[in-house]
C-alpha cells in the first residue's frame, strides 16, 4: 500500500506546534491561547493515525473529517495569536514567533 503524503506532514505540523507552544508558554507567558492551539493542533496528526487504521471506509472518513475540523481550528488559534501580536507573519515561516 502506497503511503500517502498527509500523515508525515502532519507529525512535522504537531512538532513545530509543540516548539511554538514551548517559546510561547516560556518567553512569553501566554499559556490559554497557546495551550488551545497545542491541543489542536497536535490533534490533527492523532486523528490521521487513528483514520489509517479505520475499521471501514465510513469510519476513515469521519475521522479525517474531524481532523480538517481540528486544523481549521488550529488556523483560528493561529488568528488569535497573530491578531495579539504574539507571532509575527513572514512568507518563510508562516509559524513565526515574536519576542515582547
């Protein structure tokens, strides 16, 4: 079975949340937003796991469903974060982080 592109990019996303989420919480004391965009975000590639092993086509679906929910969630904590100048946005690295 060929193996897809979705599931690797989403542990390289859950990491680069787990590095955003330490420089936030430790340099920057932001911890509700952050801690939001941790769960979320890192939610996304458990959710694609979990699809990979589904018990039937529906169940596949349903699970990668909810795991665009979780991403769209992701982006929204990102808003936030990026609305109260806790990132910065830059065309290299769209998970940039600022220093107050």
């Amino acid at each position: 079975m060929r193996k897809g592109i979705v599931a690797p990019k989403s542990v390289a996303f859950a990491i680069r949340v787990v590095g955003m989420y330490k420089f936030l919480s430790a340099d920057l004391r932001e911890y509700v937003l952050s801690k939001q965009f941790l769960r979320s975000g890192t939610a996304v590639g458990a959710l694609i796991s979990a699809a990979e092993h589904g018990q039937s086509t529906a169940d596949f679906l349903n699970k990668m469903n909810i795991a665009l929910k979780e991403a769209n969630e992701s982006d929204y904590w990102l808003l936030l974060l990026r609305e109260g100048n806790y990132l910065i946005s830059t065309l290299n690295s769209p998970l940039s982080t600022k220093k107050q």
